[in-house]
C-alpha cells in the first residue's frame, strides 16, 4: 500500500502507486499532504480566472468535443466586440484580476485582427491592470507573438495527453501531436507564461498514461496546469463509444483529485486550476479540487444568452447563472474550504517567476 514519502521528490512507481491506490484513508492523506504543499509554496490564495467563452465556432474536429466542426446540432455565436468588452469591465469591476478569452480554433485573418483588437482595449478599459490569458489553440508563431505584444501574457493550450498514439486516436489524422508540442515551445519562446493540461479519465487512457502526463508538465516546464475529467458529449465520436456508467464517471472524478494532489506534490510552485469539469461530476468538485491542491478558479463569465451553446461537453454546470450569481455562489464555497480570495491580483505562476530570478 502506497504512504506519502518525504523525500524531496516522488518517483515514477511511487506516482504510479497513488494512481492506483484505492484505499480511502491513503487517499485522504495524499490529498492533505498536497493541500500542505500548496500552502507552504504558494500559500491559500486562491485566484480568479474569469472566462470569456466568446465564440463556438471551431474549424476542428476533435473527435471529443461538443462544438466540434461536424457537429451540425449545434447553434453557432460569436459574442460582439461589446458584449466581451462589457464582461471584461465586470471583470475589472469586481476585482477578478485576470480573464481568459477562450473560443472553438479559428485562424483566419478577420478572427486574429478581432482577438488583437480585443486585447489592446480590454488592456485600455482596465488601465493595464486586468490579465489576460488566452485559450485559442493552434496558432502561428506570429499570432502568438502578436497577441502577446498586444498583452497577453498567459496562453493555455492541452496537449490532451502525453501519449501520442492516444492522442491520434482522439482526433482526425490532420491534427498532429507534434504541432501540438511546437506551439507550446513557440509560446514560451515568446515569453507567455505557458499552462497545458490532460482530460482524465479517457477511453484507452491508463494510469501509466496518466503518470507520463505529470512526467510531461515537468519536462516541459510548464507553469500552469488546467485539466478535468473527460466529461462524455454524445453527439460526439467517443462520446458514442465512452462508458458512462455512475461508477466510470466517479472513478473519472477521483483520478482528476488525484491527478491534481500527484502533481502539486511533483510540481510545487506551479499553479494549478480545479476545474469546471470537476463541478460537472461532483457538486462540490471544484472545493474539492482546491482541498487537493488546486488554486486557481476559472468562474465562467460568459453571458448568460449563450452559455448553452458552449457546452464542450454535456451538463455543464451553471448554464443558468450569470456572472453574479456565480460570483456569491463561489465566495462561499471558497470560504468553506478555508482558503481566501486574491482578488484584485493577477497570481501569476510562482514557478514562472522563480525561473525568471535564476
Ligand atoms: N479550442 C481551444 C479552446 C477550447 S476547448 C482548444 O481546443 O484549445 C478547451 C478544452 O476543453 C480542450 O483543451 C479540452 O481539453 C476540453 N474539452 C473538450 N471536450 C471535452 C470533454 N468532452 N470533456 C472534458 N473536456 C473537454
Ligand atoms: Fe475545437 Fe477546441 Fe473543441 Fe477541438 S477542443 S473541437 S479545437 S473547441
């Protein structure tokens, strides 16, 4: 049976073990021994990522997706100029400290200028202050370094997962994992703080494939982590062969605490997001998620109108709420786990700076 070591740094088995483990109490331990190595790295702040998800069309294909190019159901926006730049003074407002713009992959010249423009005035309306982390997908190295010095300086993109054969089985053979990789090395040649991340839990996906995953953040050097189970959305074409039995999705939910705990323990000084797709699985997964070691927390600020139509995946939490509803709902909850609120802050990756010091 698996027990926290002390040593300075877990091995492969030992990760491989706690992925494994299934006895409740070691469970227990592990998730209060990362919640210990979060406060003693990066302290109990937890800081506020407001999310924009400001368009659904998406010139992919990812073969798990619900907004997925040939998914024909689903009911395509893009939000106007001044709706995103009316949520991101609601951002500024209530002291967010940072958003992120994330919409379906677009690379067109009308969409790079759109992003550009928006970046330049959610910089101006917030004199600078506001953050902004960008969720766009595969980019050329010269839009990255052009949003970049338009002002972003956070960019988030999933390698979905480490393991290459799985990843071209979750998408079209024209979706290539080395792009993938190039992109997240092009972002950091630039200078964004670079985060990446995993679905959990994914047809074929072994517990091996997920310790490799950690493996990976490390190689990479990555700064922030962002990942979730995999959630099924039927219409989609592992969304028709995925098992979604009561058991497989809490077996999804705990390898997603434990993915969070194994790497706040690996990582340490990095930030780590608890996830709207933990909520999707469990009510209280995202205090879970910060129990386990997570400090970051992305509320969705997207409009109320078109949250039903940004569903990644089925029974996204919180379609109905708006952006203040979300705000009380959250604080309480966050209280509840004895953490407290960087509002006004921006949180950026401790690991980020650390590297910048050396
Ligand atoms: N188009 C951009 C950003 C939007 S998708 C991109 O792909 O990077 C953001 C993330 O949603 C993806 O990286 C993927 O990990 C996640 N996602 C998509 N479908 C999902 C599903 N069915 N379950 C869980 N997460 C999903
Ligand atoms: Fe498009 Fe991103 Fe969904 Fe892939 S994961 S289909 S790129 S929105």
């Amino acid at each position: 049976m698996s027990s926290v070591s002390n040593e300075k740094e877990l091995g492969r088995n030992e990760i491989l073990s706690f992925m494994k483990e299934e006895n409740e109490e070691k469970l227990k331990e592990l998730y209060k021994k990362a919640y210990k190595i979060k406060l003693d790295n990066v302290g109990d702040k937890v800081y506020y990522r407001g999310i924009i998800e400001f368009s659904n069309i998406c010139q992919k294909n990812c073969n798990y997706c619900g907004i997925r190019k040939s998914n024909s159901d689903v009911h395509r926006f893009t939000m106007s100029e001044e709706e995103i730049l009316e949520s991101a003074k609601w951002s500024y407002e209530n002291s967010y400290g940072s958003l992120v713009l994330q919409s379906g992959e677009r690379q067109d010249e009308e969409y790079i200028e759109f992003v550009t423009g928006l970046i330049e005035k959610i910089k101006k309306l917030s004199n600078g202050e506001l953050g902004i982390t960008l969720s766009l997908g595969e980019q050329t190295f010269e839009t990255y370094e052009k949003w970049y010095n338009a002002g972003a300086h956070r960019y988030l993109l999933r390698i979905e997962t480490s393991n290459k054969e799985l990843y071209n089985k979750l998408h079209p053979a024209d979706h290539k994992f080395e792009t993938r990789i190039n992109c997240l090395k092009d972002l950091k040649k630039i200078g964004y703080q670079v985060g990446t991340g995993v679905m959990i839990g994914l047809p074929e996906q072994t517990e091996e494939d997920l310790v490799d995953d950690i493996l990976f953040f490390k190689d990479m050097d990555i700064d922030m982590i962002g990942m979730g189970p995999y959630i099924v959305s039927e219409k989609t074409p592992i969304g028709e062969i995925a098992q979604n039995s009561k058991e497989i999705k809490k077996k999804r939910f705990e390898l997603g605490l434990k993915m969070i705990a194994l790497t706040r323990i690996y990582l340490k000084d990095i930030n780590i997001a608890a996830t709207t797709a933990l909520q999707a699985l469990n009510p209280v997964g995202r205090e879970a998620g910060l129990k386990a070691g997570a400090n970051i927390i992305m509320p969705v600020i997207t409009h109320k109108n078109y949250r039903k139509d940004y569903q990644l995946y089925d029974n996204k939490p919180c379609i109905d709420d708006n952006a203040v509803e979300c705000k009380a709902c959250l604080e309480n909850r966050i209280k509840g786990v004895g953490d407290k609120i960087g509002y006004g802050e921006w949180g950026d990756s401790l690991h980020y700076k650390n590297k910048k010091k050396m």
